[in-house]
C-alpha cells in the first residue's frame, strides 16, 4: 500500500512540469495566434488555460480580446478586462491612429498605422505596429480627455484624446463600432483618469 501512494505521488510529480509546460505553450500559442488575426483560434488555447488557472492577468486581457474581436462579445470582454485591470494587467483594444494634417470629415483614413491601445490603472499605452515613432504613454493625470469625436469620423467609432500637454490624438477602434468605442471610453475614464 505505501509503495502504491509512493508511486503515485513520484508520477504526480513527475507530470507537474509537464502540466506547467502544456499552459505556458498554450499560453504563448494563444497570444501568437491573436496577434495574427485567428482570434477563435486564439479563444481555443486561451481558454483551456483560463479553465485550468484562472489567475493569470495577461491570459484574461487577450482571452477578453478574442472574444470581443471574434464573437463582439462585449459583455465578456467587460468582465475579463477588468479581471486583468484588478490583478495588476492591461485592458487593451486594436486601433487605428490617423496621421492626416487635414483630416476628412466622413473618418476615412489614408495615412494612419495600426496599433494597440493598452489601459492600465496608472497609465495609457498607445503602441503603433511598426511605426514606433507614433507610440506614446499617458501618465494618469496627464490625461485630460478621452472623448467621441463630434464630427471627425463620428459615424464610424472614432474618438480623441487630449493630454495635459496640448497634444491631440484621434484613434478609430478596429470594428468601428460605438460599442467598442464605448469600452475604451469608460475603461479610460474609470482607470486612468
């Protein structure tokens, strides 16, 4: 009898690490696959991690994306976000950030970059792929206004962001839609403003 609990706690053991080694694979597989657009994907490895430990902030801020950008299933981004936001994560939403000197009216853009927008509790994040020159991090309490366009590209989702140093940035959210733009509004307002 001992020698069988004996066994059985060596083989427990013995398949920890493997166990650990399956999550942080699935993990890291989950991540790659939304950053490459296969966001059900993405769900399916993200979401057999969550299941099996559901601590980890970095898991629930992009298992919140790929539901809102696979499903625009905003109410379950809501709860994961905030799950990363209160355990020391980020909130973060795929947008777009127009370039243009004279923008047109209708938010149709021709020079702009894509990129992520990423809310902390202390902080906003803004990081342009590939165009690093357009990233840039609003300090909490240097954000003076996150806010809906009136005219500029209203119809399509678009907002803009003032800081406390004069500086204007307009985003558009990657489904253009008042839902998201909602989301990233309120989430700003709440955590970093």
């Amino acid at each position: 009898m001992k020698l069988c609990v004996f066994l059985t706690a060596v083989i427990c053991l013995w398949a920890l690490p493997e166990t650990a080694d399956k999550y942080a694979e699935l993990k890291t597989k989950g991540i790659a696959l939304l950053e490459t657009g296969k966001y059900n994907e993405a769900i399916n490895a993200l979401q057999e991690v969550w299941e099996h430990e559901q601590s980890d902030p970095v898991v629930a801020e992009y298992l919140a994306m790929g539901h809102l950008y696979a499903d625009l299933d905003a109410e379950r981004y809501l709860l994961l976000a905030e799950f990363s936001l209160n355990h020391g994560g980020a909130a973060s939403f795929l947008v777009q950030h127009p370039h243009e000197k004279v923008a047109l009216l209708s938010g149709d853009l021709a020079d702009y970059c894509n990129g992520r927008l990423s809310i902390y509790n202390d902080r906003l994040v803004f990081t342009s792929n590939g165009a690093s020159q357009h990233s840039f991090t609003v300090p909490r309490g240097s954000l003076k206004e996150i806010k809906e366009n009136r005219v500029y590209g209203s119809k399509r989702g678009m907002y803009h962001i003032r800081t406390s140093d004069k500086k204007n940035y307009n985003f558009r959210p990657r489904t253009w839609s008042e839902q998201e733009r909602k989301l990233i509004l309120s989430l700003t307002e709440k955590h970093v403003k």
